[in-house]
C-alpha cells in the first residue's frame, strides 16, 4: 500500500462509526502497569492524555473495537488526524482482526507535530477476513504530559485502481556506476575445513 497526502483522497462512504463496541488501554512506563490514560470520547473524536512518560514500543496503546469487518477480495483506504501538544516521533497506526493480533491490515510507524493537525493516510491497503476490525493507537516513546485529539477516522472500500510508485533509474546518480568486480569462492568440506577445486 501507498501513504499519500490526506487531502488527494476522494469523497468515499466512510465505513467507520464512533459506535464503537469497546475500548482498551496498555499503559505501562518501563513495562510497570499503572492506571489507564485519561481518555475522551465526541462523535469520532477522542483525547488521550498521558502524564508520565515511556520508553519503549507498546508501553502506551489505546484500542478501539469496532464493530465493522473487512474481507479479503477487497481493498481498503484508510485516514487519521493527529493533533498533538507535543512532537511525537514514534506513533503506531494499527489495523487488525479483533480476534488475532497477527492477523491485520496494517501496522505503520508515523511522526507526528505538535500544534497543529496531523493528516495521514494509508491507500491501497489489501484486506483481510475478519469480522470485527480493531483500531490500534500506540504511543510509546512519548514525553510526560502527552496529549493528543484523534479524529476523522475514516476507513473506506478503495475507488479505482492502486497507484504503485514507479522508480526510474538514473544513471548520473549511480555509485556503482563504472565500478569492477571479482568474485570469489571458497569450497570446503569436513571439520578441517579442507579446500577442494574451485576449478570448475
């Protein structure tokens, strides 16, 4: 799949529903449990407020089970905005199966700006059979008194065909360009590590 600017995605039905069916927290500073964030919920707006900081991956994850599904013969986009009080260089967007953690759409990493909002989208996304899709936030790594709103979800069958990114080459930009090689092979066999002919 493809991330491209949130504001090239065309006007689609948005599969999302803020009736969600539940959510479920993970805050855990250096891998010690303690209370849940402070979480809000408007419409398809939601607030979570961290005050301690972590210092790892999965140490601060909001999920939010929804109660759409997704099919396999079928491709998928899928839009968020971020607006932060603070920088945040190691955000995890993850859209999985309900019922299995290893079974999911996506799991991308993404840096977020602190003041203003933060439009990201994943296009193109190849989908997966489940009957119930759960919508992952983790904010792991985050400094203390952390805050950030997460709104206009959006999460939509695809219209038209993928967009894979050409790459062209440019041979004024080669290193290799010119360069020599010579290979070299060594055979052996046994614990002697004795050579044998490589002539051949």
């Amino acid at each position: 799949y493809i991330i491209v600017p949130f504001s090239e995605a065309p006007k689609v039905e948005n599969l999302w529903s803020d009736d969600i069916e539940k959510t479920e927290f993970y805050y855990a500073p250096n891998w010690n449990k303690i209370d849940d964030p402070t979480f809000s919920q408007d419409g398809n707006t939601y607030k979570v407020t961290l005050p301690n900081g972590t210092f790892d991956t999965w140490q601060a994850h909001v999920k939010l089970f929804s109660k759409i599904g997704s099919t396999a013969d079928k491709v998928y986009d899928f839009s968020v905005i971020f607006t932060p009080n603070q920088n945040h260089d190691n955000v995890t967007v993850k859209l999985t199966d309900s019922q299995s953690d290893e079974n999911f759409l996506f799991a991308e990493k993404v840096k977020i700006e602190a003041g203003k909002p933060n439009e990201i989208k994943f296009t193109g996304v190849n989908g997966i059979d489940a009957e119930r899709l759960t919508l992952v936030f983790d904010f792991g790594w985050n400094p203390d008194n952390f805050e950030v709103e997460i709104s206009d979800i959006t999460i939509s069958e695809h219209v038209g065909e993928v967009e894979v990114p050409v790459w062209n080459y440019n041979p004024d930009g080669d290193l290799t360009k010119g360069a020599t090689y010579q290979n070299s092979t060594y055979y052996a066999y046994g614990n002697d590590w004795i050579g044998l002919n490589t002539n051949v």
